[in-house]
C-alpha cells in the first residue's frame, strides 16, 4: 500500500481528502505543519509527499528546499497543493524540485486524484 | 474638456485619491516648487535690479535658489517613492485576500464534490461532520468580508461616526455576558471589573464594540483552558483606560512591533490558529485612533497578554 504524507495546516482539508485518499487504498499520513511535516518524511519514507505552501512555523518553499536537499527525502515526488497563484510561486516551486504544482480551487478532487495515480505508478 | 482641465488643477482633490497628505503628494509638491520658482525669479530680478553692481548678492541669492529647489525636488523623488510603495502594498494586499478566500471555498468546494460525486465514496456516519464543515467555512468567509469592508472604509477615512453618549460599563457588560458562555466552554473565567461612578463618553458605540468584541475574542482565543480573562474600566487623568488581561500564550517579544500591522499573524498565534484574517488588531487600532484614543499592549511569552486602550472623556 502506498504511503502519502499530507502537508497541510487546514484541518477540514485534511479529514475530506485524507479520508478520500483512504478510500482509494492509500496510507495517509497527516502533518498539520512543516516541521511536523519534514520529521515524518524521514521517519515514515512516504511514496508521495502533499505539500501546501502556506503553513505555520515554515513556509512551504522552505520545507520544499530542505526536502530536496536531504539525500534521505529528495527523490520523494513532491505535489505542492495550494491556493497561491502568482507566477513567480510557479516557477520558484518548479525550480526547488517539485514534481507539479496544483491550484486546489481549479481542480476537482478526482482531478488531483488521478494527477497523484499517474505520478505513483512512474 | 475644460472640465478635465480644472480637474487636472484641482490638485488636493488628486492627493486625496492616493491617501496621502499633500505635503506627500506629487501633484501639490510640483506646484509648490512651481510657485517657488515664479517668486524666487521674481524677487531675484528685483534684487538683482538694486545691487546689480554687487555680484557676490546675486551669486548668493541664485546658490539660495538653487538649494531650495533641490530640496523640493528631493522632497518629490521620495513621494514617488512612497506612491509607488502604496500601489505595491495594494497589489499584495489582494494577493493576500484572494489566498484567504480561497481556503475556506476549497474547503467548501471539495467536501461538496465529495457529498454529491458518483466516483467518490461518502465515509458513512461522517455526513453532519462534513455539513459541519462547510456552515464553518461559510461563516469563515462572511467574517473575513466583513473584515475588508471595514479596513477599505478605514483606509479611504470613510468610517461614518454616528457618536451618542453613552455608558462603556453597560456596552462592557452586555458584551460579557454574552462571551461568558463561550469562555466557560473552554475553561476559562471570565470578569469584568469596572470602577464606580464612570462618567459618560462620547462614541461610535457599534465601533467600539467592534474594538471590546475583537479584544475579548483573542483574550479567550489563546489563553488555554483554566485561564482566566480579567476586564478593567478606570479614570485616568482625562481618558477612560480599557484593560484586558489573558493568562494566554503571549506574543514574542520580536513580533511585538508588527501585532497592530495588516493580516499580520504572530507565529505563536497561528501555531493555535491559522485560521484568523490578521485584520482585527488592525482595525481595532483604526478605530481607537479615529475616536481620538491610544491603544497598546504589554505581553510575555507564555504568561499572557494585558491590552490597554483610552477613550477621552468629552
């Protein structure tokens, strides 16, 4: 069973979507913060890692970087699920490493889904 | 056509669109140094007239000019500057509501899909949490409406003030009455203490309100439970003194000087919570400064947190 690590600080989002992701036979692991979120990539070596941006106590940019830079985490795909959508986000997030970048409001939730089937099965 | 020409020329009613005092506006600053020059020409010329045979005068006086002018055109560089500022905070400012909007209608959109969806499965028993879930964060957005309405009627000092005399202590009251309810769901005491005999002011009694509302509503917020709120109302000198005083998590000490900025969020404050707008203190402090009072506060990490603010006395 594959695991994912869900970064994300808004509560409500991370029943819905955790239980989702349940249903479609994923482990759901949940961090409610980036520091939370980087112990737990080590400790619990997920398959795929959800990362919002806006989180408490560290930026998502800055636990996008460390991630990457850890030679026990950087090969992990990384989706960085936000609302933020200035191009420069884009491009910054894209450069740090990360796999794809989704606006949660423009996508269903199947949509991300399907995004996080096909980047499991590569 | 001439219409547009007069407005061109009524320079202060364009200063007033960017929000800035004349004396930061480019407009008004053009004209001055415009009017500046015109005098200085002529006093210059008749000066010159009568000490024309005197050349270290006339050296002096255009050195004079010159200094000022320079200083004017100094003076204009920077109000540029801080146009230039204000249109860049604007720009943020909207990338900063449209993230806060956007949250809780993601919240709102996915647990729909998933309520309504063919594909997806509702988790049985969860419907009323999910429910639940969407009147919160309708109400989330509503509040976070309500909050931009107020700052844009602030920022373009377009709070009417309909002010009455009244009794702070019966505002305070009826206040905490109503908020007892919420603190004891938490754990936490709350008391108002007023002093004896307070004399009347002269307010907007929906603003200040708004102001007491926002200030017991994070005292409750980030004390923990088995804390306790204590309210004071005082004389002092020519002002009635609010206090407020939480057993919470306190502000860090290097945050302190950002607490009264725009959607600024301490990080002790959104560890609790990430879900505030960041606009109360902000508003809060608009309000107290319109109605001619001072707001501040005193704070210690993990103690707590004592919020002060004046009224004058009519």
């Amino acid at each position: 069973m594959k695991k994912i690590l869900f970064i994300e600080d808004e509560a409500t989002l991370q029943k819905t979507f955790g239980d989702v992701l349940q249903q479609k036979g994923y482990k759901v692991i949940n961090a409610l913060d980036g520091e939370i979120g980087l112990r737990l990539a080590k400790s619990e070596k997920p398959d795929l890692i959800l990362l919002d941006l806006v989180l408490p106590r560290m930026h998502g940019f800055d636990v996008l970087k460390r991630l990457k830079q850890d030679p026990e985490t950087k090969a992990i795909p990384i989706i960085v699920l936000t609302n933020l959508e200035g191009i420069q986000d884009i491009d910054k997030v894209i450069e740090l490493g990360a796999t794809i970048y989704l606006v949660k409001t423009q996508y269903k939730v199947e949509e991300v889904i399907e995004k996080i089937k096909k980047i499991l099965q590569q | 056509m001439a219409q547009d020409i007069l407005n061109q020329l009524n320079v202060l009613n364009q200063c007033r669109r960017y929000g800035l005092s004349p004396w930061q506006c480019p407009q008004f600053l053009f004209l001055v140094m415009g009017i500046v020059i015109i005098i200085s020409s002529i006093i210059s010329y008749l000066i010159g007239a009568q000490y024309i045979a005197d050349p270290e005068v006339v050296v002096f006086i255009v050195l004079s000019i010159a200094t000022i002018l320079f200083i004017i055109s100094y003076i204009i560089t920077r109000s540029f500057e801080r146009l230039a500022e204000a249109s860049r905070m604007k720009s943020e400012f909207i990338n900063i509501v449209s993230h806060q909007l956007r949250s809780p209608l993601t919240n709102i959109k996915w647990t729909f899909e998933i309520l309504t969806s063919k594909n997806l499965e509702m988790p049985t028993g969860k419907v009323e949490e999910y429910m639940t879930n969407v009147k919160d964060n309708i109400a989330r957005m509503v509040e976070l409406i309500d909050d931009l309405l107020i700052v844009s009627r602030i920022e373009q000092g377009r709070i009417p003030m309909r002010k009455k005399e009244i009794r702070l202590e019966s505002l305070i009251e009826e206040l905490v009455s109503r908020y007892k309810v919420f603190a004891e769901a938490s754990h936490i005491e709350l008391n108002f203490y007023p002093q004896k005999n307070l004399p009347e002011i002269f307010v907007d009694p929906s603003l200040i309100k708004l102001v007491i509302e926002n200030l017991i509503d994070n005292a409750i917020r980030y004390t923990r439970g088995g804390g306790k709120v204590k309210i004071k109302l005082e004389v002092k000198a020519k002002n009635i003194l609010f206090s407020i005083q939480d057993s919470g998590v306190g502000i860090p000490q290097k945050e302190q000087k950002y607490i009264f900025q725009k959607f600024f969020r301490a990080e002790n404050a959104l560890k609790e919570r990430t879900k505030g707008s960041g606009l109360g203190l902000y508003v809060c402090k608009s309000i107290i400064d319109k109605a001619g009072g001072r707001i501040w506060f005193k704070s210690e990490e993990e103690r707590g947190t004592t919020f002060y603010f004046t009224l004058p006395i009519k």
